[in-house]
C-alpha cells in the first residue's frame, strides 16, 4: 500500500510509520488523518507486526521533526476533522499491540497529542515538545486529548505547567518529567526504539495485548474492580502463557497451605454444584459448564457476614476489604442488572464474537454488587446510564471432556 504524507515499513515484527510532510513540519491534514488510519487498520489485522512505531522525517531543511500538529494552512476544516482525529487517536491507543512514538525537532500542539496516545515514547535530546493551545488559541483543553492525557501520564502539576505556560522543554528535561520513557541522542533515536520495540515483540502477542487492556482500563477504576477486572480478562491471555501461570501458581499453592489449614474442616472454597435443575453458580470469564446438565448458569459473589457487602467476582482474599473480617461467604445473585458508567473498547479477546468497537460497562445488580462486563446486541452510541441489562450466556468451545466452555456477558432488556 503506497502512502503520499507518510511511509510505512516493515522490519521483522515492528511496523514503522514515519510522517512525510517536510514543508510543513509534518503537519496532519485531511490527508494525513486518512493515511494513518488506514495504516493502523492495516496493522491491527497483521499478525505479524507485533510493534508499531511512529516516527517524523526531516522537515524541508533536513533538521529532525517529528509533528506540529494540525496544519493550521489548510484550516477551516471540515466539521468532521476533530472527531475523526480523536476517533483515530482513541484507536491507536486501544490498539491490541504496544506502540511507540520517536520523537525529534519539533513536537508541538496536535504533534503531542499524537505522541501521547501511544504507549511509550522515546525522545532525543534535541527534541522540541510543547503545548502551544493556551499560547496560541486562548484556551489549553487541546482537540485531541491534551489536557486529558497528559495529566495521566506526566502526573497533574507537571500537565498544568507545560500548558499553562507554553514553554518548549527539551528531550531530557521530558524525560525527567515522566513524558518520555527514554531519551537518547538524535543519531539512535531509531536503535533505541527499535531495541524497545524488538523486546516487546519477543513476548507473546496475546499477552501484551490483554496487559495493555488492563493497564488502560484499570486505571480508571476503583482499586478492588481492577483487582477483579484482572481475573475477567486473564483467561483471554495466550492459552500458553496461562497454562505456565497456573503451573507456576499450583506450585506456589503447595507451598504455601497456611490460607487452606484456617479453612474449617471439611469446608470446601467452591459452592457445591446444584441439585439437577437448580441453577449453577458460575465464575466471571470462561468457565466449564457439563454439555448434558441443561441447567440454567448464575452469577455467584462473596458477602461479608459483617458489614453486608458483596463482592463479584468472588472474594479471593480471606477478609473483607470493606470491614477487615474473615467471615465471607458465597452468595446467588441476580440475572439483571442496571448500567452504571461505560467505556468503549477497540479491541478485542480472541473468543470475542461480536464487533468492535463495544462498550466495557459497569454492571449493578440488583443486590448491590458491582463489576465490568461487555454488552452485546447493542451499538457503542446506544449504551445509556441506566439502561437495564440482563445475563447472556454464550458457549466459546468444547473442552477435551466434552464439556461447554462458556462465558458471560449481557445484553440490553428491550421494552416492548
């Protein structure tokens, strides 16, 4: 595929993007946007780029560049410009791979916002970054997710004086604020980069890409849901990995039994299966359901016997992180729920059936207790606060015994 405002090269398993528009300092336009979005499409369906890196040419002057952001030469622009840049933004960083920006020479406005929707970044020392939004438009929020990213990755006071005050800081001084990862001088930008990249690149794809998905997502929940989104999304991981893990978690197990000999005798950490026709409580993500049960599954959380709160999925920990007591116990919940807050999501789990991009949503049931599910049969741009959701079911595979593998999501409750 040929590109007239970029390049994109593969070498091994990283994809290297590199921004063309010399005369005017790599600049994005109408253009540019196009090409980079079709060049991450192109990405995110190659198996075998597993890094992507985004880098500028020199400008018309053959000095390094990196970008300056919109190219305000070509403005007004068309109504649609903003969001198409934060939907591609947006998609470059909920990309299932890890990706880096290699910044040089000017890095400015639209340019930073670029660089910091990706996961790394690796800086010279020549480097020129700034926000130039306040300095120049009157007002620091930047279309792109500058006063929103930056604070995340920079830390607050360190955002709110770079853009407040419109100071260009170099490479070193941007790797002392936390901006960069590293820095280097302007003749290895591409060999640390590339050395970055090729580390990354030699772990397992699956991996990479459900970490990436947690450390996204999980910082913008409360400490005990991330803990418990962690278990959700970890059998999506390369099958594997997941098998060394468990291997490395069983032995772990044997030595260390003081959890299990606190147990009560006789009392098993599992809810015993259900009479024949009885509902089967499930665990979160992928579970094992007997192909011959024909019974119907439900969600099973803890409840502290203390304070009353409830826990899904279920307590790990042997005491309550609400109350500090050790008396948990397994309870039935409910098939329905309410949606409490959502975000949309760009990628995917293998298993995963439905489109993309699809809404990760907060979960209440009706019993108090909250947590991260996927809704289906229902578009991104229709998910509403409030809306009522109910249990969906959904087999994934069968296992060598025969038996169902299943996991659970949930679906709107359409009214009539």
């Amino acid at each position: 595929m040929s590109y007239e405002t970029m390049t994109f090269e593969q070498e091994g398993p990283i994809g290297i993007i590199t921004l063309r528009r010399p005369e005017r300092l790599n600049a994005m336009n109408v253009q540019m946007l196009g090409e980079l979005r079709l060049a991450i499409d192109h990405i995110r369906k190659d198996d075998t780029v597993r890094v992507v890196i985004l880098t500028g040419g020199p400008d018309s002057k053959g000095r390094p560049c990196f970008c300056a952001g919109a190219d305000m030469k070509e403005a007004p622009f068309p109504d649609t410009f903003l969001r198409e840049i934060n939907d591609l933004f947006n998609s470059i960083q909920d990309l299932g791979k890890a990706t880096i920006s290699a910044m040089d020479g000017v890095c400015t406005a639209g340019g930073l916002e670029l660089s910091i929707c990706f996961d790394l970044r690796v800086v010279a020392e020549t480097a020129r970054i700034g926000d130039l939004h306040l300095k120049n438009l009157g007002v620091g929020l930047g279309g792109a997710g500058a006063s929103t990213r930056l604070p995340r990755i920079m830390g607050l006071a360190n955002a709110k004086e770079l853009m407040f005050t419109g100071d260009l800081i170099d490479g070193r001084e941007a790797y002392r604020l936390g901006l960069a990862n590293k820095v280097c001088t302007s003749d290895n930008l591409m060999v640390v980069a590339g050395a970055m990249g090729q580390k990354i690149a030699s772990m397992r794809p699956r991996g990479v890409a459900v970490t990436k998905m947690h450390l996204n997502l999980g910082t913008q929940m409360e400490l005990h849901q991330a803990l418990r989104f962690a278990d959700i999304i970890g059998p999506f991981a390369d099958a594997e990995g997941m098998r060394e893990l468990d291997e490395k978690q069983a032995a772990y197990a044997m030595k260390n039994k003081k959890s299990s000999e606190q147990k009560s005798p006789g009392k098993s950490d599992r809810a015993e299966p259900a009479p024949s026709g009885k509902e089967v409580p499930i665990k979160p993500g992928l579970f094992t359901l007997p192909s011959s049960s024909g019974e119907l599954p439900q969600l099973i959380g803890t409840q502290c016997r203390s304070c009353h709160e409830i826990y899904f999925p279920p307590m790990r920990e042997t005491s309550c992180p609400n109350c500090y007591e050790t008396e948990m116990e397994e309870l039935l919940l409910g098939r329905n729920g309410t949606v409490r807050s959502y975000t949309i999501v760009h990628m995917a789990p293998r298993e995963w059936q439905g489109p993309v991009p699809y809404a990760l949503s907060l979960i209440e049931l009706s019993e108090g207790a909250t947590f991260y599910a996927a809704l289906t049969d229902c578009k991104p741009e229709e998910v509403k606060i409030g809306m009522e959701v109910e249990l969906e079911i959904e087999k994934v595979r069968t296992d060598g015994d025969g038996n169902d593998v299943v996991g659970y999501k949930f679906r709107p409750i359409r009214k009539s």
